[in-house]
C-alpha cells in the first residue's frame, strides 16, 4: 500500500505531518504550513507598486509524482477544483507504468536588439557577424557576476526581417530565469551594434520565446492500467489518441487541450514563484511554430502502451525574482526537495502532460462533469457542516438528488442525524 494512501481524505494538519515524515522538510517549511503563513505586508509592498494588501489562492500538494525515476511532491497553487484531483489520479496510474522521463535540448536565454534605418543591411550583418567574439565580450563585461557564476553570453546571430536588422544573444543564465542579465547585457551592447551597423536600436530585450531552452517529457502507460476490462482500456487509449490528433488539427479543441495542460503547469510555476506569464506566452508561440496554433502534448498507441510526450519551451528558475521572498515559495520548494533548475523545469512539463492525460481520460470516458459533480458533492457537505466521515455519504447521497445544492445537502445532513 503506498504511504500516501487516502492523503486527500486527511486533514491539513495531518497532510502536513505527513508530507514532513516522508520529505523530511526543514523545521522552517513545516512552520510556515502549519501556521499559513504568507507574503509579509512590508515585503508585498515593496514588490508591486500602489499595493492594497496581499492576494491568497489555495497552496495544495501532488504527492508521488514520479520523473527520472525519482518520487516528489508537487506543490500547486490553483483555484479551480478538480486540477489537484486529476492530476495525482494521473500521476498516480502513470506512476505505476514507471512514471515519467525528462530531457533537457539545452537551456539558453534569448534575447534581441531590432535594429531599424540600416542603410546596408547585408552589409551590417557581415559586419556584427564579423565582430562576434566582441559583442559576447561587451555582452559579459555588462554582467560579470553570471560569467563568475559559470554561465555568460554565448552566441550571437542575425536576421533581416523586413526594415530591421534584429541581433539574437542566447546566454547560459545558470540558475537564474534571466529577464535581468540578459536586458543589462543587450542594452550594453546597443551602443556598439548601433556604431558598427551605422543604423539605430529601438529595443533591446529578452524573447519570453525560449526557444533554446526547450524541455521534453514523456511517459508509457501500460493501456490494461487505464480500465479494469481490457477492452474499455484498449477503448480508452484509442480515444485519449483520437483526441490528441483532434487537438492537432482544430484551433478551437488545441485552445482547450492547452489550457489543460496549463492546468497543471501553471500550478507549479506560480508555487515556485515563476512568472506564469513568460512560460505561457513561449510555449503559446511554440504551439504555433508552423504556423498553425496546435496542441502541446501528442499521445499515441505503440502496442501495449499509450506513449505520452510534450516538448515546450521552459524559462524557469530557482532562485531571483520572488522566490526568495514569499514564505510558501520556500516552502514549495523544501517540498520539492531543493531541485536545481534543470529539474524543475523537466518537472513542469511533466505535470502538464500529467494533467492533460487526466483531462482527457475524463473528456473521453465519463465526461468532465461527472469528475467535477463528485468533487462539488464532496465541498457542498463540508460547507453544510458535514465532518469528514459524514461528508462521504452526504457527498453520495446529493449525487443521486435532481438539486446539488447547499440546501439539499443540510437536508441531508438533518436526515443523516437524524434531526
Ligand atoms: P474518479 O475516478 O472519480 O476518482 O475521478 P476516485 O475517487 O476513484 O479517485 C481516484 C484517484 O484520484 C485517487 O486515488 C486520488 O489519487 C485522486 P486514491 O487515493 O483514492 O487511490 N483523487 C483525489 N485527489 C485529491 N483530492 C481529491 C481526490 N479525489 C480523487 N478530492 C477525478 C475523479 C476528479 C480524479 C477525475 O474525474 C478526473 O481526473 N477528472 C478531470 C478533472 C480535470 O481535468 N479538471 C480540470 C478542470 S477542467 C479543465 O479546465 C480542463 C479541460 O477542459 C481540459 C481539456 O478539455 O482537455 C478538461
């Protein structure tokens, strides 16, 4: 039986018990659970600008999530429910095919200075392109703490798209998610590009279209896993495929097979402390890369096995920005066992594909609302004052009721006490 059995059915503080026995966290993650604490108002206010207060969402946890053959707990931050229950009820039948497994292209930030009123564009390029080994020093002199750190600027490249001469800087950011360092160094080289190109600089800055660090995972599901008879199994995986090629082909069904995966993806980034916004419009583009916005994730049949598989650019870090400010950031990352960037990027690709074969096996089995009515059943208990043990069988009984309402669900409670 696994050590995490029933852990939805626990209580908060008994998850947290848990989670510390197991993960072994530091005696400062389990306080800042225990006690829930968040962003300090002194902090919060030095962060955003004209701030009011601070914002709270709920922080849930995924356990047993299984990539490159080690187990982790995923901290999630999301409001809507059913993503936390899908995605370890994913997490949990993909675990026992053997879990998922990750590779990493590379991990280089991009960024461009657009270059406008060229008078010789060809000429220009030959020149920059000439001057490479230059502009990469200018570049690492602009930030020489990253160069300290093993990473720097590492290659230049150049286009002309219609009047602009755009100059691309892919730098090794290490750790860091690199917005920063690479806008200190393009702003150190404008100056220099705009002198050897005899034209003029209207922007320099990062791509969020991370295209250079771009991150794979992939799981084998067992199909005889995926139902108890062995022909629904077979029925199921043979739509979970249908389904992935309709979300390859229509814009509308891609949009919303997305946005399921970002379920998850987004859930771990914002508990983490990433910013969601940059990860969403790479892999956005990257859904559109021939042209045609498409799916994310592909799912395919190889004899016994459903293989799952999503490639997406993943600009993540871990450390900068917030993450070493907010409580829960620290927390999440305590739970996730310190990992260094790499790993946790392969990590958020990962759960997305999770949270997509969840989605879809939902989508092409009982439907998404049957999911969703369990779970409602379940809160509207709780909210009637149903105790844990109580909340099971008022959540059953107000699923066979024409009203899943709070009303119905006192009326059941009243019943079931017998008042
Ligand atoms: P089920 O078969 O009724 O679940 O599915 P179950 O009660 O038999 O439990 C199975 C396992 O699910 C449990 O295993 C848990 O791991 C997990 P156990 O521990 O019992 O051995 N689980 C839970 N985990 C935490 N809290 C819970 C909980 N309940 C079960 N309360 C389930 C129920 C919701 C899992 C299933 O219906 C499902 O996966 N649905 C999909 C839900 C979903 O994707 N929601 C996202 C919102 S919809 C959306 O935005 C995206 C979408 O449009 C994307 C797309 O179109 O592609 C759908």
């Amino acid at each position: 039986m696994s050590r995490f059995s029933g852990f939805y059915k626990k209580t908060r503080q008994e998850r947290i018990d848990i989670l510390n026995q197991e993960r072994m966290l530091q005696a400062k993650t389990v306080e800042i659970l225990r006690k829930n604490q968040n962003l300090p108002e002194n902090i919060a206010g030095k962060m955003a600008e004209n701030h009011l207060g601070t914002f709270c969402l709920p922080f849930s946890v995924v356990p047993e999530f299984l990539l490159d053959g080690q187990e982790y707990s995923l901290p999630m931050v999301t409001e809507e429910p059913s993503v936390v229950a899908a995605c370890s009820f994913g997490a949990k039948i993909i675990g026992r095919s053997g879990g998922f497994t990750s590779d990493i292209q590379n991990r280089l930030m991009i960024g461009q200075v657009a270059l406008y009123n060229v008078a010789e564009p060809q000429v220009a390029q030959k020149n920059i392109e000439h001057e490479t080994a230059t502009i990469l020093s200018l570049a690492n002199q602009a930030h020489p703490s990253i160069v300290k750190r093993g990473g720097g600027a590492r290659t230049l490249r150049t286009e002309i798209k219609d009047q602009f001469l755009i100059v691309y800087l892919s730098v090794d950011v290490k750790e860091a998610m690199g917005a920063n360092i690479l806008n200190t160094m393009l702003e150190g080289i404008k100056d220099y590009l705009e002198e050897i190109s005899r034209g003029k600089a209207l922007m320099a800055i990062l791509s969020n279209y991370a295209s250079e660090s771009l991150v794979t995972a992939r799981c084998r599901i067992t199909i005889s896993s995926l139902a108890t008879s062995a022909a629904l199994a077979q029925e199921t995986a043979e739509k979970i495929a249908l389904a992935s090629q309709l979300a390859q082909i229509d814009t509308y069904r891609a949009t919303t097979h997305n946005k399921g995966i970002f379920n998850g993806i987004d859930g771990l980034v914002v508990a983490t402390g990433n910013d969601w916004r940059a990860v969403e419009a790479g892999a956005h583009a990257y859904a559109a890369r021939d042209g045609h916005y498409r799916g994310l994730s592909t799912w395919t049949i190889d004899r016994e096995e459903l293989l799952g598989q999503m490639t997406l650019p993943m600009p993540i870090a871990t450390v900068g920005g917030s993450i070493g400010l907010n409580p829960k950031v620290q927390a999440a990352f305590d739970i996730l066992g310190q990992p260094k960037a790499r790993t946790l990027a392969s990590l958020i690709v990962a759960v997305g594909l999770c949270q997509n074969f969840a989605a879809l096996r939902a989508l092409v089995t009982t439907g998404i609302q049957a999911g969703h009515m369990k779970l409602q059943a379940k809160s509207l208990a709780i909210l009637a004052g149903a105790t844990e043990s109580e909340a099971d069988i008022i959540a059953q009984q107000l699923r066979k009721e024409q009203h899943t309402n709070l009303e119905t669900a006192k009326q059941l409670l009243a019943t079931l006490r017998g008042n």
